[in-house]
C-alpha cells in the first residue's frame, strides 16, 4: 500500500466505525454509549492517525526501520490511550461496562486496521 491510499482508506475505515454509534443514538440506545463518546472516538482515531502516518514516514526514509517505528508507535498509541482513560474516568462518571465496552470497541477495531494497512505495506515491501 502506498501512504495516500493507506490514509484514504483509514479515513473511509474511520467512517464505516462511526456508522454503528451513530445507528444506536438514532435508534434510542445512546445509553449504550458514554458521555462523550465522540471525544473518545476522535481521540482514538487520531492517535491512529498519527501513528500510520509516522510509522509509513519512517519507513519511506529508512525502511530497515519499519518494525521499530512500528513498535515504539503502538506502544506510545497504548500508553497514551491508557492515560486518556484514566483521565476520562476521572473526570467524567460513567457505566463501567459501557465504557469498556465503548473503549475495546474503538481501541480494537482501530488497532486491527492498523495491523492490516501496515502488514499490507510490509508485504509489499518483501515483494520488490
């Protein structure tokens, strides 16, 4: 994958998530989801976002870099995730359930398409 298409598709991915919250708070179940959902969402997102951007930076500089770029960016993309929910649980009380649930959600489905738009790059890498 080269890095526009990557973040093209990254942002048609970030669409597809936000269809399912958007389907509950229409349908009546915004209980389903905390308060301030949205922050949580884009905060996430963007973490992704920086993350596949640096890491597809690294590695049109130097791409004997990659797997480190890759490494050092998912564990700064959880530590920062990790703070951002103990600030958010701080601040802002919620339904424990819910907010792991909300939380695994966007976290998950945000770290698979990374795994998979950095995996495919990879691989066409060893292909050349």
């Amino acid at each position: 994958m080269k890095q526009p298409s990557t973040l093209v598709s990254y942002l048609f991915f970030v669409v597809i998530t936000a269809v399912p919250p958007l389907a509950l708070v229409y349908t009546g179940h915004a209980d389903w989801l905390v308060p301030k959902f949205w922050l949580l969402f884009f905060f996430i997102s963007g973490l992704t976002f920086l993350t596949v951007t640096s890491i597809l930076m690294v590695a049109k500089i130097n791409a004997e870099m990659y797997v480190q770029a890759f490494l050092a960016a998912t564990t700064v993309k959880i530590l920062a995730s990790m703070i951002f929910a103990l600030v958010f649980l701080l601040k802002i009380r919620v339904n424990k359930y819910v907010f792991a649930a909300d939380f695994f959600y966007v976290y998950f489905l945000n770290m698979a398409f990374e795994i998979y738009g950095l995996l495919c790059n990879l691989r066409n890498q060893n292909l050349k």
